[in-house]
C-alpha cells in the first residue's frame, strides 16, 4: 500500500510547480491541464466551478527526492488552504537543511526557525508561501 499527498493549490499550481522545482529541485512528472482532458468540458466544470480556465492544471505529480507528490488546480477559488499537516522534509545535512528551510521561507512564514533540538541537528518550521507546511529537519 501506498499514500501519496495530493495538494489543491486552487489556480495556482503551475506556479507552485516551477517554486518546488527552484526551490527543492523537484521534478516534475505528469501535467494534464483540463483542456487535455478525454471527457467533455461540462465533466470538468464539476472541479471547477465558474469562468473555467481550461489551461489550468487538472492534474500534475512531482517527486522530491523519492516521493511522488500531486497537484491540481482544484476548484480554481484562487484561495488555497493547507490546514492539518506538514510535509517533512529530511536533509542530508545541517547545510542542506539550512538551504532547504531558507528557499521554502522565501515568500512564506517561518512558524519556528531552523536550530538544534533534542532530537536532530537541524530542525524547522515553515509555511511556504502557497500556505502548505514544511518540517525540515536533518539527524543529528
């Protein structure tokens, strides 16, 4: 079995697709924008709802290191949320840790700064600026 985050970035995945590719050099996968989609424009109109833009993102993967993440333009409200969750995210080292927290903060919010715990050597909090919820952290 196999549970895989799906992210709704509501009219603002591509964007976020090209920052995760910048920032955490991400790679991206499959790209089906609603236009390219085999069943009529009025099943799609149920995601999205409204003036639809068929060049958005109906559905797109990613993998950051060895995890697959996908994405959508969801139902297009140009409001994403992100509430109940973070990803981690497990550097190799202080330093990649560090490079890692500063490029997700970059037009985000840091919720706790990047510093030594208990329990690693590097450890960190940060809203991206799409509002999703990293935890950076690297073993001690």
């Amino acid at each position: 079995m196999l549970v895989q985050p799906y992210l709704f970035f509501d009219g603002r995945c591509e964007e976020a697709l090209e920052f995760y590719r910048s920032a955490l050099g991400a790679e991206i996968g499959d790209l089906m924008r609603f236009k390219d989609s085999p069943e009529p424009p009025q099943a799609a109109e149920g995601c999205m709802p409204g003036a639809m833009d068929m060049n958005k993102v109906m559905h797109a993967s990613f993998k950051v290191g060895e995890t697959t993440i996908m994405a959508s333009d969801g139902r297009n409200t140009g409001k994403p949320v992100f509430q109940g969750f973070s990803l981690s995210l497990a550097a190799a080292n202080e330093s990649e840790a560090q490079r890692l927290f500063d490029r997700l903060a970059d037009g985000g919010q840091v919720q706790m700064p990047l510093g030594k715990t208990f329990f690693a050597a590097a450890f960190g909090m940060v809203a991206d600026r799409f509002g999703v919820s990293w935890m950076v952290m690297a073993e001690a």
